[in-house]
C-alpha cells in the first residue's frame, strides 16, 4: 500500500507542479482543458506500436518489451491523475483510502511478489491494453474507475511488471517528467535523443546501475547526463 501511496502523492506533486493548483476542477493555470481519458486512450495506442502488429509493413519487426514496460508506465501516470481527479471531485474518499482499496484487489495482489515476472502472449497483452482504451472512452463513475484499476493491474502483470518494478520505474518516470519541464519541454526546446539514446532508456539504465538511488540522486544523475 506504501507504494501505491506514494505513487499517488508523487503524481498529485507533478500535476500541482506542472498543471497548477486547482488542476483537478479541469483547467490548467495556463487555461487549458485537461481530459486524463483521452491521455489514457492515446497513450495506450502509442503502447501498441510496441508490437509487430502490422500485416502490410516491417512484418518481421519484434516485439519491444523494453518499450512496452516504458509504456505501460507512461499510462499509469495518467491512470493515477484520473483516479486523483475522480476522488478530489467526487469526495468518496481519501488518497490513503484509495491506496489502501487498491492494495487489496485480487489483481494487485498478483503484483506484490519479489519473483520476477514473465510476459504474457502478446494477443493477449493487446486485448489487455485495448480493454484500458475501451474502459476510458466510456463516462467516467465508481464502476469505471474500479473496472481500469483491475485492467491496469492486469496488464501490468501481463507486461512482467511486478509491484516493485511498477513502483521504480513510476518514480523514475515520475522524476523524468519533472526533470522535461524544467528543461523546457513545454516551451518546445527539450531535448529527447541523448547521445543517441531515448531519455526513457537513460533514465532506466540510471536505476538499474543503482537501484537505490534516491529521487533526488535520480535527478542528478539524468543532469549529468542531459546533452544541454
């Protein structure tokens, strides 16, 4: 439950931080509309990009595992903003009881082991990610939300995600996107391609050189490496 708490209060901070206060009513500070679904279902198709699925082109193309995690947590950061809007909004209940609820579902529990995980057939991965894109075009109401936390879960252990990795690699995402918006990526001007290399990529072989990097150290160490 810890993880799944801190997750939340650390995604509320990058949301108050990048969005402004008051984010959760459905404006920016900068007057823009926010709609976490349409984050969620077009983040989701970008996942599926991860798979050879195409029959007319590069139908020899693997799938990318690697990507495929790094996306799958790219859409629990907007997962985790849809269930923070939905509890600000609704009232039902706290951050912490929400944390708690999750932790006791019969998906996440699947999560909550120190054995390495394997990934599931591929069909089935893209029926996972498709069942998230179905759920969050549909109106948003406790059953929806009750109904993309199993999804979620489900596909994160399809995608050899277990708890403790989820966790990792969302506090490490959680810290790039942090690190993207003080090097201008809202502006236009951030750079993406380090050295060659995706900053997603960077950022994960930071972690898995020392995996008990603070957030803190995990943000010095992406500035070290940012080709400014």
């Amino acid at each position: 439950m810890n993880k799944l708490l801190c997750m939340l209060e650390l995604q509320q901070q990058l949301n108050d931080s990048t969005n402004g206060k008051g984010w959760e009513k459905g404006i920016t500070k900068h007057g823009k509309k926010i709609n976490w679904r349409r984050c969620i279902y077009m983040e989701s198709a970008e996942m599926i990009d991860s798979f050879g699925w195409k029959h007319w082109k590069s139908i020899e193309q693997e799938t990318d595992y690697e990507n495929l995690q790094i996306e799958i947590v790219d859409v629990w950061h907007f997962v985790l903003s849809l269930l923070l809007e939905f509890t600000h909004t609704s009232g039902a209940e706290t951050i912490e009881a929400l944390a708690e609820r999750m932790s006791k579902t019969p998906e996440y529990q699947k999560l909550s082991t120190d054995m390495p995980l394997s990934f599931g057939n591929d069909d089935l991965l893209m029926t996972k990610i498709e069942n998230v894109m179905r759920l969050s075009l549909i109106p948003i109401s406790p059953e929806m939300i009750g109904a993309l936390i199993e999804e979620f879960f489900e596909l994160a252990y399809l995608g050899a995600l277990n708890a403790t990795q989820l966790y990792r690699l969302y506090v490490g995402k959680n810290i790039l996107n942090q690190f993207r918006q003080d090097h201008g990526y809202k502006e236009g001007h951030y750079i993406k391609i380090w050295d060659g290399q995706e900053d997603n990529a960077v950022m994960k072989q930071a972690w898995e050189n020392n995996p008990e990097m603070t957030p803190d150290e995990l943000y010095a160490a992406l500035k070290a490496s940012y080709p400014a």
